[in-house]
C-alpha cells in the first residue's frame, strides 16, 4: 500500500506520529510540553511513537509512505535508488490506531495539515530516505516545479518489525556526514 501528499511545517521538522501518543495535546502550553525540547522527542522516539524527518529547515515537501507485509517488504523502486540522496537506519513505530504524518507544530488531538497512513495495529520499522526528484531528467516545469510522475521528496518504508533488531532513536534522522 502506498499513501503520498505533500506536508508543510514552519517548525523545521515532520514527523509519523501515533495519534493516540497526542490525544493530550490540545493547545501550545501541552504541545510545548510534549515536543518543544529535544529531550521530549526523544523520549517519544524511544517509546515508538513519533518518527522524526528532521530537516531543519521550513517548507512543503511531497512524502510517499509505502507499507509492505510479510510477504512483500515495503523496498525502494529502481528509481528511487537511482536518485536517492540519504537515508535513515530503521526508527521503531508501534501502531495502535494507524499514524499521522504531518509537521511536528501539527501533532495532537486535533491534527494540523497532514498525511494520514491507515497503519494497521503493530510494531514496525520506518526507514526515511531522502530523495533528489530534481535530478530526474525531464520531471520539472520550466519554474522548477514537478510535474506528474516525478519522485517525492521523501520515501518512507514501512516493514513488520524484524526479531532483534536495533533500531535509531536520534532526533536528527540522518547522520551528518
């Protein structure tokens, strides 16, 4: 399955959320209290609940989430390899009512712009790739903009979660190099 739209956030960073995590977050004082500080997302990486696409840096960008199953493990297309730019080691996320991805200024009770991705209840793994759709020849309009059949910006693989496998818990979800 495969779910894509394109996400804003004037907060420099997106996340996959669990919608039950958040349900407490109804104003600025209880978001800033959940999500304001590193420390705090943190805590919600390392309980599977939030998984962060940390850009540092504002904007609108097109996501792709793509579940796989037992049988068929969400993977990368050719072309996505071909233009891919980065990519994370796997987050942990356990599902319990789906998942949310959105702007992190946009995480709560009453979700902001976002991404819903009808995950079914489970412990998965998300791993975040990066993409250069501007690489592509031929897939932008003469202002730069996409045209249709271009790559997203971001890919999110979805798989079942593996037996013994370690998973990142990093609020900066690539490694700088």
């Amino acid at each position: 399955m495969e779910f894509s739209d394109t996400v804003v956030t004037a907060a420099g960073m997106f996340g996959l959320w669990s919608p039950p995590a958040f349900r407490g977050v109804v104003d600025y004082g209880t978001w800033e209290a959940e999500l304001l500080e590193d420390e705090d997302i943190s805590r919600h990486i390392r309980d599977g609940v939030f998984v962060p696409i940390n850009l540092h840096s504002d904007g609108a960008f097109t996501f792709l989430v793509r579940i796989g199953s037992e049988a068929l493990p969400a993977e990368l297309t050719d072309r996505e390899r071909e233009y891919l730019v980065v990519s994370s080691a796997p987050y942990l996320f356990v599902a319990t009512d789906g998942a949310i991805l959105s702007g992190i200024e946009h995480a709560g009770a009453v979700a902001g712009p976002h991404l819903h991705v009808p995950l079914p209840a489970g412990r998965w793994e998300v791993g975040v790739f990066l993409l250069d759709w501007t690489a592509e020849p031929g897939m932008q309009n003469s202002h730069g903009d996409p045209l249709p059949g271009s790559l997203p910006d971001f890919t999110l693989l979805v798989n079942a979660e593996r037996a013994g496998a370690g998973y990142r818990t990093a609020v900066d979800t690539f490694d700088r190099a």
